[in-house]
C-alpha cells in the first residue's frame, strides 16, 4: 500500500497552493475556505467509475453525527455539518505487481454544507464543486456546480426517505457518455441545447405512430415481427425524425444521414419511419411482404433509403462500418446509425466490427441497440443486463450510454451526445420491451415473430395511441430503387511482363490494383491481415490512404466491403481463398443487397504444398458459383490476372478472383483481352482429339500434358477457362464437338460444385449431351507436402491429364 | 455523495465491535489494537481493482511525516507510523442516477506498522491483515498475513530507492486471477504451494527445448512458423509438463487433459512438447512437414494428442468449449486448454466461444492468450496493450490473470490459479514477444511463417541453449491415429404418422432426435436460437442434460461441435440452412479434422414464402457438397426424415440434413429404410417417357405434374433423390435409361452446384452420356411472397416440370 501513498502525497500535501484555493469562492456562494482543514477528515465512504477514483471524507461534526446514528436514527445532520468528495483521475499502476488502479491527478472536490440559513431552497443544503487543474496547479470554482451531481443526485434518493434535501426539479443526468481507460478520461458530452418538451412530445407521438403501423401491417400481412418492432420505435423515432438528417426525396444522397436496420425483422418499424419521413405513401405499409410489393419481409436496396439487405443477423454493424469510412473517404457529414437487436450480439462478427470502427475511430458512427432481452426461442444470454453490453462494448473502446430505450427524452439526449463524441463510435444501449405498450405481447415470451391477431389489433392500437386510418394503396406505382453499377474509369496501363519470367497470379493481382488505383479513385482494398501474400500491399503501399488493414476477421472485412461499395467505393477484399468460407454468409448477404464487391481469394488447392488442407481452398468455386449474381474467375497467367482484374472494377454484382501461390509462365502477350464469359484456346489442331478444359495451376498440367500426348502423336485441344461463372455453353460446346464430344476437365478444386460440373451444366443448359468426359479433381483430402508431389499424388497433374485422355480416346 | 455516505455508516462505525476487534492479533505479532482509531486517521490515497475498493488512511504520526516530505526528502518514516488500507467489495450503485461503483461490504484491513524492534527482518516494518466477515460481523486475523500484500508489493518497488522495507525474499504473486463484478469478488487462487525453484528450472529448460525444437525443425523443412512457436515456448512448457495429466500413449483417454492449438500455425512447438512429452520419438520431428510425415504444417487429428484441425484462425477456443462440456458431462476431471494467438482474436468465432463458456460456466477450460504482438502482415490491433484484453475476457465473464509469458514462475502461478478457479473459464493473457530468445528474429517485423536460414541456426541455437542432437528418424514407422468412428446404438422406436396428416419435415426432425435420445446416451443438441422453428426444442425438453442453447452465433455452435465429437459425443447442431453458411469454414475444418459431426439447416429454399431471400437457404446443397466427407441428405415426408436421421447418428463424417418449411403429406409406411447412397422410385410404368428427379418440397411438384402427366397420358417415372450426396451413379443411369435417357431435375436451390449437377456429374463419372435433360432450379434472386407463388414465379412449380418434361420428350 507504500506503493499508492507515494503517488498521492504531492497532491494531498501540496500546501503552498492551500492560501490560493481557500480565497475561491463558488457561485452558489459556498467558500472553500469553510472546508478549511478537510484534507485531516475522516473517511467516510469510497465510490469510483471507470474512470475516476472517489474519496468522501466529512467534517468533525458530521463523523460525530454519523457515529450517533444519523441518518439511520431518523435524525437530520447537524448545522455546519461538511462532507467532500475528493476525486482523481485514475491510472493502472505500472509498479505494482498486479492490477490496480491508483490516483493519477486530482481532478475536483466536490463539497456540500449544512446551512439552513444560506440555503433554504435546498433543504439546508450547498453545493460547490472546485475543479482542480495540475498542470497550473491550481483550483477555480466550476460554474455549473449547482447544477451538477450534489444536487441532482439526490434527486434519486429523496423518494427513499432520507434526511437529504429536495432539489427543485429533476435534471437528465441519465449516464453520461463514459471513456474507455485508455488516457480518455471523461467525455464532456452534455450538449448546450436540450431537445424541448414540444420537440420530446412531437418523437413521442411519432414513436406511438410507428409501433401502431407495425403492428397494423404485420397484421395484415399474417406474418412478421410486431413485438421487435415495438421495442424499438423510440429509438427508431429519435434517430429519424431528430437526429438524421436526409432527404426523403433522395434517401442515399451522399451528404445525408444512413440508417442500417441490423435486426433486419424489424423491417416494418423501418419502412414505417420511411413512409412517415416521406420517402414513399404510408399506404404503401400496408403491401407488406405481399409478392408484388418491394416491402419484403427484410429490407433489400429495392427500396429507397436502404443500403444492404439485412436479415442475416449481425452483419449491419460492418456494413455501417464501410459507409461511415467511405463518407469520411468523401470528408462528408454523413453519420451512420445502425440499429441492432441484443440476440445479434451472440455473433461475432459484430466484434469484429466493434472492434474495426474503434480502431478506425470511427465517430461518424452510432450504434442503438435494442435489448429487448428475447431472443427467438427464448430469453437472450444476457437478458436486461445492460451493465454487460456496456463494458463489452467499452472494452472495444466505444463511447457508450445505457438508457432507457422507451424514455424519449434519455434517447435524444443520448443521440446528442454521440453527435458531439470525438475519435470513437458509439453505442447507445438501450434497455426495452419487446412488445412494448400492449400488454398482450410486452415482455412476454413465445411472441418473436407472431403478429397482433386481427380480432385483437383493434385493442392494442388503443393501448398506444390514436388509430391510423390509410387510404388503399393504388399498388405498382412506386418504382424500385435501380440498382446502383460500378462507377466507370479510364483503362489502366497494359500489363508489363517479362514474358521469359514467371509471375505468381497472387502477385499479378497486386499489380493490376495499383495500375487501377491510378486510373479510378475509388478502388478501396481490405485485406484480411495477408496482404503481403495476397499481394495487395502492392496497391496499399502506393495508396495508403485507399488501403485497410481488416485484421483477421473476414466476416466484418465483406459486410464492411458492401457498406463501401454503398457509398460508391469499388472495393477490393482479399485473404486467403480458403478463407473466404468465413465469409459465405455475408457474400450471400451481399448478393441478396445487390452488392458491388470484389473479391479476390489467394493460395487454393493442393499447390500450396506444405501449409496443408487447412490452408487450402478445394471449394472456393462451388461456393462462389453458388452465388446468384457472381462472376467467377480463375487466371493461369499474369497477363490475364490484370486483365480480368480490371474487367472486375466496372462490372455489378459479386466478381470473384480465385489466385495461385505458385510463379507461372506468362501465357498471353499483354494486349491480349478476356471477355466475359469466355475461354482461349491453347492448343488447336484439327486432328484434336480430345478437349482439356482447365484454369489456374491444372491449365499448365494439361500443357504439359498435351505436349507429351503430341509427341506421342494425340492432339488434343487445351481450352483455358478463365471464366468459370459465366461459361457460354453454346461455344464451349462447339470446341468440344471438334473433338468427338470428348473431354476432359482438370481442376485444383473438389470434384463437386468445380469446374467438371460447370463445364456439365454449361452443356446440359445448351442442350448439347456429349459423348464421354472424364472430371480430374481432388476426391481425397490432401496433406501437406510438396505442390508436385500433391498435384500428382491427389489425381491432377500432366500424368493424370494423359491417362484421361488416353480413357475417353 | 450523501447516498454514498450512507452506504457505508454501518461498516466504519460500528462501534459494537470495536471491543471484539481490538482484541485481535496476528500470527506476525501485531495487535489490532495498535491501529485504535484508525477509522478517524486521514486519507493517504485510495485505490481500486475490479472489484474492491480501497482507502489507504495514516496515523498522525504518519500523516505529520507526509507532511514533512517523507518520503520525497530523503528522510525515512518516524517510529511508530502506521497506516491502514481498508477494502470493501464493491458493487454498482442502484440509487445513482449514473454508473458509479460504491462500497458493497467491507472484507479486509491491511494494516503496516514501523517498529525496528520488533519487525528488524522486514526494515522495520510489520504486517497484519484483519479479514472481516460481513454476515458474522467479526473480524478475524488472516493467517497468512505475512505472505500477502504488505509484503509482496514492496518488492517491486524496493529497486526505486523509495524508503520502504526490504522483504527477505519475494512471492509469486503477481496478479491476483480477478472476478468480473457480477456479485463475484476476489477469486482467491493463491495457491496454498507454490512450484519449486527446482521446477521453475526444469519448466525453463523445457522451454528452452521446444524453442530449438521448432527452430530445427522447420528450418529443415524450409517452412513454418518458428517465431510463432517462440513467443509460446514457455505457456506450452508450462502446460504440458507442470499443469496438465495425461498418459502420453493413450493422450486423448477420457481422464486426461486436453490441450487445442487453436493458433495452429504454431504446429512446431506443439509437436515438440509431445515427442518431449513421450508421445512419439523426438527424431520423428525432423520429418515435419514432408508428404509421408504426420506432422503436418497445421495440426490434425492424425496425430495422437490432437483433438481437432486448426490453422484456420480463431476456431480452437469454441472446440475447447465444446470438449469441456463433454467431459462435464462426463463427470470426468478433464481440463481443457486452448493456446491462442493474439492476432487470431480479432475473429469473432473468439468472442462467441468466450461468451458461450462464460454462459456455461467452464471452470475446466483454460486459454493461453500467447500476446507477441505481431500479426503475420504487420503488427495486431492492440499490439502490446493487455489491459484490452483483459477488458475483452472481463467483459466476457472470464477471470484474467495477465503475465509476462517468459517468466515461467508467472506462468506457473497462473497455471495454478486457473486450476483454483470455480464457476468461470479463466484467460492467462500472457505478454510474449515473437521469436523470444533469438536476437536475429526477437520482436521483429517480416519474420511471420519464416524459418531460421540454415547458416544461422547454430548461432541462434546457442542463444537460447545447449545445441540437440537427434538420430535420423527411422520413418513410416509412426501409425497415424485412427479415425474414431460414432458409437453404435440400438434401434429407436420407429417413426409413428398418421398417413393422412401432413408433417412438416423440421418437425420430424425433432420427434427423431428425441426417439434417438431415448436410445444413444451420446447424443447432444445445440440449436442457434431457433429450437421452436427447428424442432430441436421437442429433444431438448425430454433431454435437457443434453440440449445446449448455443444462441446467435453459428460459428461457435459447429466448432463446438467438433470439440464434442472429439469427447465421443454425437452432436447435432441445427439453425435455418441459410445460416449455416455463416460455418462454412468450421464446417470445412470439421471435415479436415476427421470429426463426426451431423447438422439440420431448416428453412431451405424459396418455399419458405413471406420472410423472403434472407432467411432462404439457396446454396446449402452447393456448399455441403463440396466438403470431402459430407454425406446431404434432403428427405421429403416425415417417416423418410426420421430414417434419416436415425442413420446420420451412426455415419462418420459431416452429415447435413436439409429440411423444409411447410407441411407436407407422409410418402413413406413406417417401416421403410433408407440406404444411403440411394433413392426412390416413386412412380413407374414400363412406358415412362422422362425420368424427374427431385427432393423436398418439389418432389411433392413432381408427383403433381406425374399425376397432370398420366392424366395427359404421359408416364413418367419419378425419382426420390433423398440422398443428394453420395449417388450411386450407375444405379441412377439405369432409371434414366429406362426413360430413354431423359431426365429432368427440380429443385428449390440454385442451379449451381445442386441435384441437377449433382446428377450430371455422377452420370459422368458412371460414363453415362443421358440424352436430354432440364435442370430446373432457382435462377432469379427470389422475394416475398407466398411459397405457391413463389414456386412457380422461380421455375419448380408442377407447371414448369410438366413443361420441361415435354420439352426433352
């Protein structure tokens, strides 16, 4: 404890400024001088937040009451009777050998007297606070110390009883915005204007309007999710119709406001803010999940005001992580709200993406979380536990504030402190009731997801407010948001190889991002902690200011790609291939948004050699093919890699580059071009007799093949099939009939889902059966290894080429 | 500051006691009664961890000499000074209107007193520690007082010079393991023996061993991970030979520790520790990474001692989670340990699987945090800050304990302590630095999955320690582990439907698993909040021993899964088949590591209706055929669904079943079975014109276009494809030959990768060339609206296979 003493001498002992501080005098007109000497009182209590440590020590007159029993003994204190709180700033001790938190700087005393006289209107009581500065060394009296915490705190326990004085009215004092204890210290976050009561009336009708019209059109749509819609209108209403500013008539202009609805179920609440914003009629609610109407069951960018499909829990956070980098990107105003649910937080990926905003400093970035604390099934890990959510979010280094979420004026006020927050994003964490304000559904379980049935609406809406009447909806007439192309740009340079020298694919695709990035300002990459592998440390070394290190966290690296690609960026995102299976979910998420993102997956199959399975890709393409609007590429040399690279920047929906570890010979001469879909012929004779389809590492297997099946004597056609999503049938085919209808396909891939099935698809789907096939890919599960040793040993190398040839022959 | 006051009156004057108290004396000699008074001396300072607070208050004598300088002029402190650290627990106030921490009850007085006489040994000055005990209102001496903190922490601070007493010899103690605030208090670990001089040397020169180990083994290999292997050397050591129990030739037997390498990159270390630990022969180390070798770049369970695959980051800790649960079922006193890397705990997964042990209280799992601070392309987010980690697994529930990884002493005592904690997983975050011991490489950039250049290896070797000399390893001669396979189990009841009501086959699925329940002890269900809409909620209430609520968080439930299997259990983990593709990574390292796993996607496919593409499993069939061991299972009524399951239980390997939505009729009589590979004929004539394969729910448009058909006069023959994965190709072609080599197939998923290619390749490989075929699947990205609708708006309605049937006729 000798250790702790040490730190605080200079700031109890300090003597030389006593003269000084005891000549202020407060503005509540207490003088410190009344509290000569407290520095010798006797310790009463002890209190500390995250950030400050607090000491109370009081007067002799007033240990002696307390010693007599007051207040217990129904007493009140005594006239004259003195308490302070003396505060510092708290640090981690560095010299003790476990961890501790010792006084770092004093910061304030706050002081109270017993003065009936002087203080009347107080219950007997004054209040100072005297703000202690080290570096001057010096106190000043804090002008606001009337209205601050020895007054309003009592305020909580004046219903309790105690022999504490009335305060006059309540002020909202509901958690400040705390700092992490990283050299933060308290955030000053008290704005200078609260909302007026006309302004919290006006939200608090809105959020009534709100809850009515979810309930109204889950009701009328037989399905949907009322009850999570009801905990969240007052969020929902503040965030809309105080805190962001957009315009409904153009809902994702760059400089307005965006909204993510994480919680993607509670659709109805969302487009119930957007018809009341004006965005589209309020009739229009009442389509709901109907097949014609753009109002589906969770929101999709069809509809005016919404960025990313949502519904696929825990992914908006990231999304709103790629928009609010992309406005800083555009230095616009634009701030991001995401709203989430407490039952998304069991995914991870809003760590990750907790953890990426903070890194960033996100502060154009606000989170509401509803915890409503049930889940689906049943109540959620933490239930109402807001204390849990806080540190978790606060141990990621966010800005937080536990509220209320019903209290409309607690979350305006929240959402005004997260406007003035600096350098961090915020969470405002809300705790609500599911069902809110019908006491039918409030807070009970079994009602996730169940509608407000017809013969019950009528008394639940008057539970809440007035009831809505609408128009019918004239229905087809409001046109779904089109959907948004890459922006275009100049062609890069030509690639430049030495066509003597072998070039990785991986390393080519690093290249042709910085000869883009010179052409197209949008280029933004992402890499997965592997940049160096992947090689787009190339683009990221030439453009720091366009590159993201994402760490290792491929979920929030795709969902923060689609939030970019939002914003009108043109992201490229890049790890391992094998590791993009993370991430399979948030690429389907961002194929139902109508995403734009490019992705490029590094080191698949066997050929990485001695890494072993867990670091190769054998699924890459089943899974990307698998993917409605993706494009799936595979390049076996330089040349093309840049090429198709570039092909990806301007083209829509979900492009995929799947590279090679191994160095290649350069194939094509540097003006070569490679449409989409398409394929080059390699090797063509008109004595071919069969066809050998592959792409990547195989492609050169079959070269070698073909060249010692030709000194044999056997022509065979080699096709590269550098586009593997889309394959034009029709002109596949045609090469294949050239050669009897027999082929082969070779792959570094599983057999299922790979380039044999898509070739086979390709075929059925142009009507063309061919005569005999054999599919060469890896049906056993690979170790490590030497890449020619695996090539070979797992069924896909030249020799392997050659004996299928020779069977289909 | 008065609620704060009142908290505490109770505890500081009580004056009842005061007599009893005073009455005390410590084993080191001091009296309570020395400190008489105590409650009225002046604040020195205060302090906090946690969870308690502290008020460190002097005697007069003291607080004069404070005043006087002591000890900044030099001059030591007076005879008889004495001060007093008073400690409550704290806890969060609920009458503050702001998050603030108060005294809870006071647990302890640390009380120091200077008298040369009588304390000559310790500088002059004597401890005592006085423990009370709240709900006795006593206090009591603390036998131990001499070893603990009045000591201990002088030590750290005795080199600053300051005027404090030396200790004879200093007592591990650094950090505490510290409880979260959640009515817990101090965790007290200290162990009652702590490891011997003689054991911290052997545990060092372990370490230093497994240091050189992974440096010769991967610089033979000519790749790997040995500065990864580095900064572990001494958590591994720790572990292995001082804290775990096991029997190196039976490692994985159910009484012994386990231990997962979740940062599998660090492979070398790990395989030394268990050629060190008996395992295997220490030359077979030198065979790392080669094609015939076991020891592969990245752990798998073909080594003995290894439970699971990793080198995907960011798994190992849920597959820790999960061999704990199983050896708690078990009753077994199995520890699990899990090293991680620091850069792998940006993934999520990390954070699901920390929340999910902390929910289950697994006070038998362990993580290694191994902080070096370096990720593989640059440094990790938080570099050397512990304390965020520490925030992270505090947030989380866990008990932390932060060490400096090197100092095997800390590494024991936390080793130790972790073992002493109860109701919590507990996290030692250990402070390491990246090829520690090797000057060339020792915290240092760019030297990520590089092996020691073959000319510097010595010197290297000669930093840390005596040089190894192994023999050649006699090779091949090591068997691999063999594969555990699912325990056998008698037949459960069969399936029981009243054939005229339809079921729906998530439901079945629910009624199988409990039937299965009721036969196979092994069986355990995780359900990512979805139990109600899965039917896994109908095993978990007639077995809730064995259902574990695994809440949002797909990743962790899969990999847990893994860790259960690895435990001999028989796991089966079921959220909407869409989700699922948020694990496709785990799913693909569950396959790598050999594990037995079985898995229920509800939900799949545009029949789901009105929730819309969200909640639509399009791709599950794609994603899970392309996973080297999968079995894919697609049953269309109940009794088939209940077969299927009953056989999953039994079948090694990942096995899916994909299960849908509606209702539909049962097809199937009670007793009939379901061989897989294989199908069902379920309309035939010898005049059947096309065959129509399909699954689900439009097996159920098939038989109505057959019926529409035969009512035209067209036969056509259709075909239950329940098992989508493996087909019995040939099997298969003899339908289809038998309609004249035409076919059609219909499914609610994408084209890519689903039955349709599932079919064409497995006629492929049979060297079947079918005639004429149509794949009908989905092919536009679907959207709300009722599932008829929806069927036929995308291409599988009766209507479209009546027309496709015609089409190839």
């Amino acid at each position: 404890m000798a250790v702790l003493a040490v730190l605080v001498t200079a700031a109890l002992f300090a003597q030389d400024q006593d003269k000084d501080k005891y000549s202020l005098k407060s503005p509540s007109g207490i003088a410190f001088s009344d509290f000569r000497g407290y520095e010798d009182w006797s310790v009463v209590s002890s209190a500390r937040t995250d950030d400050i440590l607090k000491v109370i020590v009081a007067s002799p007159t007033m240990i002696k009451a307390y010693k007599a029993g007051v207040p217990g003994n129904g007493q009140p204190f005594p006239e004259g009777s003195m308490i302070a709180k003396l505060q510092w700033k708290q640090k981690k001790s560095t010299e003790a050998p476990f961890v501790v938190y010792v006084p770092d700087v004093l910061t304030q005393d706050f002081v109270m007297e017993k003065d009936s006289t002087r203080f009347p209107k107080t219950g007997g009581w004054g209040y100072a606070v005297f703000n202690y500065d080290a570096a001057s060394d010096k106190f000043t009296p804090d002008p606001k110390s009337l209205s601050d915490c020895g007054q309003t705190c009592h305020v909580a326990v004046k219903a309790k009883g105690l022999h504490l004085p009335p305060v006059p009215e309540p002020l909202n004092h509901s958690g400040k915005i705390r700092s992490r204890n990283r050299g933060g210290g308290f955030m000053t976050a008290t704005t200078a204007t609260a909302p007026s009561a006309a302004i919290i009336e006006a939200i608090k009708q809105k959020a009534k309007r709100l809850s009515i019209l979810s309930m109204m059109s889950t009701t009328m749509a037989g399905s949907g999710h009322p009850t999570s819609c009801m905990s969240a209108a007052e969020l929902v209403a503040g965030t809309f119709f105080y805190a962001m500013k957009f315009d409904p008539k153009n809902p994702n202009s760059p400089g307005g406001d965006r909204f993510v609805l994480s919680k993607g179920h509670a659709a109805p609440v969302l487009y119930a803010a957007l018809a009341e914003a004006g965005v589209f009629p309020e009739s229009r609610l009442m389509t709901l999940r109907e097949f014609s109407s753009e109002l589906e069951g969770h929101p999709t960018p069809r509809i005016p005001g919404v960025d990313a499909a949502t519904g696929s829990l825990g992914q908006g956070l990231s999304v709103g992580s790629g928009l609010a980098i992309g406005a800083r990107m555009d230095k616009s105003p634009t701030r991001v709200y995401v709203l989430m649910g407490d039952g998304e937080m069991a995914e991870g990926q809003v760590w990750e993406a907790a953890a990426f905003a903070a890194h960033y400093k996100l502060d154009n970035l606000t989170v509401l979380a509803d915890v409503n604390a049930l889940g689906q099934s049943e109540p959620t890990m933490y239930r109402h536990d807001m204390e849990v959510y806080r540190k978790k979010f606060d141990s990621e280094g966010w800005a937080t504030e536990v509220i209320d979420g019903h209290d409309v004026a607690a979350v305006l006020g929240a959402l005004d402190h997260a406007k003035a927050a600096n350098g961090r994003p915020q969470a405002i964490l809300a705790r609500t009731i599911k069902g809110h304000g019908v006491s039918l559904v409030a807070g009970k379980e079994h009602w996730h997801g169940k509608v407000i049935p017809k013969d019950q609406l009528a008394t639940a809406i008057k539970e809440i407010g007035p009831a809505i009447d609408l128009p019918a909806d004239p229905g087809k007439s409001y046109a779904r948001t089109s959907l948004p192309k890459p922006p275009s740009f100049p062609a890069p340079a030509p690639p430049d190889y030495d066509p003597s020298k072998p070039v990785a694919t991986r390393e080519a695709y690093g290249f042709a991002l910085k000869r883009l990035g010179a052409v197209n300002p949008h280029i933004v990459a992402i890499s997965g902690d592997v940049k160096n592998s992947t090689f787009s440390e190339i683009f990221g070394d030439a453009f720091p200011d366009h590159f993201y290190q994402g760490y290792i966290a491929e979920q929030n690296i795709v969902s923060a790609g689609v939030g970019l690609a939002a914003r009108g960026k043109v992201p490229f995102l890049d790890t391992f291939a094998c590791f993009l299976t993370r991430a399979y979910d948030q690429v389907r998420m961002a194929d139902i948004s109508r995403s734009n993102i490019n992705l490029c997956g590094s080191h698949c199959g066997v050929s990485i050699g001695q890494d072993g399975p867990s670091q190769m890709a054998l699924e890459d393409i089943a899974m990307f093919r698998a993917v409605h609007s993706s494009t799936v590429l595979y390049p076996s040399d330089a040349v093309s890699t840049e090429r198709l690279t570039t092909t990806m920047a301007g083209r829509a929906g979900i492009n995929y580059l799947r590279t090679t570890r191994p160095k290649f010979p350069i194939l094509y001469s540097k003006d070569e071009l490679f449409a989409i879909p398409g394929f080059k012929v390699l090797r063509q004779n008109p004595q071919d007799k069969v066809t050998v389809i592959s792409a990547g590492v195989t492609l050169h297997e079959a070269l070698k093949a073909a060249d010692q099946l030709r000194a044999e004597g056997t022509a065979v056609r080699v096709i590269d099939l550098y586009c593997i999503k889309p394959i034009d049938g029709k002109e596949l085919a045609k090469e294949i009939a050239a050669t009897g209808g027999r082929f082969v396909t070779v792959e570094d891939h599983w057999a299922e889902g790979g380039i044999g099935e898509a070739v086979l698809s390709a075929l059925a789907q142009a009507g063309v059966a061919p005569a005999k096939s054999q599919l060469l890919a890896v049906r056993e599960m690979p170790h490590s290894g030497e890449p020619d040793e695996l090539l070979d040993a797992f069924g896909i190398s030249a020799r392997h080429i050659v004996e299928a040839v020779r069977a289909v022959s």
